[in-house]
C-alpha cells in the first residue's frame, strides 16, 4: 500500500497532460502527427480555418469541407506551413494577403472550389512557393501579377475554368515556370489572346511542358490548337494589342522595330492606337519551322548556285572550244578563196 499514489495526485497528473495537449494539440476534429508534422483536418465539416492548430506543422489538410472564407490571420499561428490543401471546399474568393503568413509555403492547392476571379498581389510575398494549382474552379479573369515574390512557381495549373484570354505579362513574371496546364477553357483565339501565343511558342522553345491551348471561338478557328493559327490570321488586329505583344517579344527580335514605328514613349492604354492596324509580315507557325526554313532554304539556295556556276564554266568552255575551231578552219579558206572561185579567175587569166 506504500507505493499506491494519491487519488488527488492523478488528478494533477492528468491536468497537466491535458494543459499540455491544450497548448500544442490540434483542433477537436482533426488529427496531429507529430513525427510528420502534419495536421489532418479533411472531410471534418469545417466552414473557416480552424484556430489552434500546432505552430510546428508543416502539412495541413484541409480538403473536402464546406470553408467559404479565409481570414487574413487565418494562418498567423503556422508560419512553417510548407503544403496547405483546401482542394473541394466553398471559396468564392480568396482575399489578398491571405497567405503573406506563409513565408515557407511551397505547394498551395485550391482545386475544385468556387473561385470566380483572383485579385492582384492575392499571392504576394509567398517567396518558396513552386507549385499553384487553380483547376476546377469557375475562374473568368486572372490579375497581371500574383503578387510580389512568386517568381520561383515552377507550376501553374488553371484547366477547368472559364478563362478567355491570359496576360502575357502574367507568365513573364514567372520566369521559373516549368509545366503550365491551361486545357478545357473557353478560349477566344482574337486579338486578345495573341500575346499569349507568343508566350507559349518561346516557353516550349525552350523545354516547357504544357497541355495546350484549344480556341473555342470563334466559329472558324473552333477546335483548333492556338499554336497552328497561322500569324496572318492576326493581321488585322489592333495596333494596341499586336505592338504591345510584338514590342515585349525579345527573342522575336522585334522590339527595336516597334519603338522605331510607333515611338519609345507608348502606352498600352493609349486608345489613340486602336483605330490603326498593324499588319505583320507572315511568319513561320514556330521557332523550330522557321529553323527549319532557313535551313532548307540555304540548302537550295546553295544547289541553285552551284548549277548556275556549272553552266557558266560550260558556257564559258563551249564558247572557247567554238571560237578556236573557228580560227583554225575557216581562216585559212577565207585568205584562198574555194575551189568554186578560183575557177573563174582561172579562165579569165588564160
């Protein structure tokens, strides 16, 4: 009986543990692993992120719940944050600045939600994130910018929305890119969408990964890949929209030409511009034909040369060989005279 502990000191025991639990435990619903620092609070019902969750989680998944909103302080307790799932819920929107807390995050999904539009700077100062899925999601309009800092996304997802056109600008300020998915959108292959091609042609130039762009409109170009539109189909676009796309394409080689036409001081928002139009030269469909015909093209230009030059040595043999026959043949019977003309002079003499 020396060594039974006081009913009193359980109590105490238990408290402790409980205050323990309290402070660094997860939400009611959810379920913590402390070894893969990981926070499970999928198919659990939340409606907003849930509050006391563990400041050391790296992993929290929140998929398959009815959130609707996102708090600006939402995530202030996890700044260590490396991959946040909120895939299947009830965002309309997502606020900006919502996730400048997450300084480490590097994967955010928000997948197979309500998304209508994303606002600029919505993703600013998330400096390690790599991968931004925005698929399945009724997303119209997408900003210039995600914000400050995103420009180490190596992959950007936007299938399954209801884009028709994409800035250029946006994917410039992704120079780390490497897989962009943009399939299954209502593409309207126009003017708008121009700079886009543009972009597209250079980044699977130079190794990217994409799925494609299919125009839905309009009717004559429904249903084909952006990619095979030939460039003059583009000729009688605006002159705001073609210059600013051509100007901005340095590896086009195009720029020095646009300033030289149109002044080094304009501005996209000049509607001065719209009533012009610019009508560039054709074009190759790609980077890779138009190697491809400079190639051939030299090749036959070389062929077309070197026959020119075989048939003026030839020319040039022939008419010496004609010419020498000439002197040795027919000299010697002009200075003599034929036998036909002699003859009469024979007579003539006797």
């Amino acid at each position: 009986m020396k060594n039974k502990i006081p009913a009193c000191n359980w109590h105490l025991v238990c408290s402790v543990i409980l205050l323990a639990h309290t402070a660094h435990g997860c939400p009611e619903k959810c379920l913590c692993h402390t070894a893969s620092k990981t926070a499970d609070c999928k198919n659990r019902g939340f409606t907003e992120i849930p509050a006391r969750l563990p400041p050391e989680i790296q992993i929290l998944q929140l998929q398959n719940n009815r959130i609707w909103r996102i708090n600006q302080n939402a995530f202030t307790a996890t700044p260590l944050l490396k991959i946040l799932d909120l895939s299947n819920n009830s965002l309309s929107s997502v606020a900006p600045g919502a996730f400048q807390k997450l300084r480490y995050l590097q994967v955010l999904n928000l997948t197979r939600n309500l998304i209508h539009y994303i606002e600029n700077k919505t993703f600013s100062f998330l400096p390690h994130l790599k991968e931004l899925d925005l698929s399945s999601n009724s997303i119209i309009r997408l900003p210039e910018t995600f914000g400050n800092s995103t420009g180490n996304i190596t992959l950007l997802s936007v299938k399954h929305n209801k884009l028709q056109k994409m800035e250029r600008i946006l994917l410039e300020s992704l120079p780390n890119l490497k897989v962009v998915l943009f399939k299954d959108n209502p593409w309207q292959c126009n003017c708008n969408i121009f700079g886009l091609k543009l972009w597209l042609e250079s980044f699977l130039y130079r190794g990217g990964i994409s799925d494609g762009i299919i125009c839905s409109a309009p009717g004559i170009r429904k249903g084909k890949d952006l990619l095979k539109v030939p460039y003059e189909l583009f000729g009688a676009c605006p002159l705001r929209t073609a210059h600013i796309h051509l100007a901005s394409s340095h590896q086009h080689g195009l720029e020095q030409r646009g300033s030289l036409k149109h002044g080094p001081h304009s501005e996209p928002g000049d509607s001065g511009h719209t009533s012009c139009e610019l009508k560039p030269k054709p074009r190759p469909a790609s980077l890779r034909h138009a190697i491809a015909t400079v190639v051939i093209t030299g090749v036959v230009c070389g062929i077309v040369c070197l026959m020119m030059l075989a048939a003026a040595v030839y020319g040039c043999a022939y008419a010496a060989i004609t010419a020498k026959y000439h002197k040795e043949h027919l000299a010697p019977v002009r200075q003599h005279g034929t036998p036909k003309e002699k003859e009469p002079l024979e007579r003539s003499s006797a």
